[in-house]
C-alpha cells in the first residue's frame, strides 16, 4: 500500500530541516517512496564552488539506489514558495532514468500541494531506448 500523500509530503519537510543552503538560502526538501514502501529522504546539499551544489531529490534518488532500492512509486518535494517549487531540469532528468512515470507531489510550508506525472513535465523525454 503506497503511503498517504501527506506523509511523504511530511518526510520531505523533515528532510527540508537539514537543507545545507548557506548561499541560496533556498531548502528543499524530497522523500521518495519505494515500491516496498521505504522512504527515502534528500535534502538540497551547496557548496562554495556553486556547481557542486546538489539538488534534495537528486539526494534522496542517489540514497536510495546505493541502499539498493530501484523502483519507486512516489516522490514528494517541498520548499517555502507560494508558488509551488518544481523539480529542476537536471532532476527531471534523472528522475525520469531512475524513476520513470512516477507522480511527483510539489508542496510548501502552507499546506498547497499538487501532484503531477513526471510525463507531463518531462514530455518526449531523452531515455536509454534511443540508445538501443
Ligand atoms: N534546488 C533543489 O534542491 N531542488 C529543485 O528542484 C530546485 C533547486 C536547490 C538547488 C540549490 O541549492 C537551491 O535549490 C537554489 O537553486
């Protein structure tokens, strides 16, 4: 049974408390549900030389494969905006390799959410089968 949508959404504000974001100021915050239903907790991640920076769901994806985990069914990403924060071009990417069409619930600290397929914001994605 997949968790209910305001828990993972719980687990990415817990995570969104360990947000190493001294430049930007910016914390995000990512859990992601596996198929056995362990959930997997990012957290944005910067650094001083700024493209080193890592990305909370980029975080919780990267745990959770080197834990062993490579099929998921939820992920949830919070961060204090009114409107609410999308996962970033690069993490699209990479959720799509190592997730596919899973939903992916935005929220903010104000109780707003909204959950998307990750097809609808990554259409007509580059994948492994182009590379067959
Ligand atoms: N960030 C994320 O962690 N996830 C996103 O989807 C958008 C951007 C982080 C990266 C950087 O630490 C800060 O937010 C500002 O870009």
């Amino acid at each position: 049974m997949p968790l209910p949508e305001e828990q993972l959404i719980k687990a990415a504000a817990e995570a969104r408390e360990n947000a190493i974001a001294p430049y930007s100021k910016f914390r995000v915050g990512a859990a992601l549900e596996s198929v056995s239903g362990t959930v997997f907790r990012g957290c944005n991640v910067e650094n001083a030389s700024f493209g080193l920076t890592m990305c909370a769901e980029r975080v919780a994806i990267f745990k959770a494969l080197s834990e062993g985990a490579n099929e998921f069914s939820a992920l949830a990403v919070i961060a204090d905006t009114d409107r609410l924060t999308p996962p970033c071009g690069a993490c699209r990417q990479v959720i799509w390799e190592f997730c596919g069409d899973i939903p992916v619930t935005m929220a903010n600290l104000q109780g707003k959410s909204r959950t998307v397929m990750m097809s609808e914001i990554l259409p007509n994605a580059f994948d492994g089968s182009f590379l067959e």
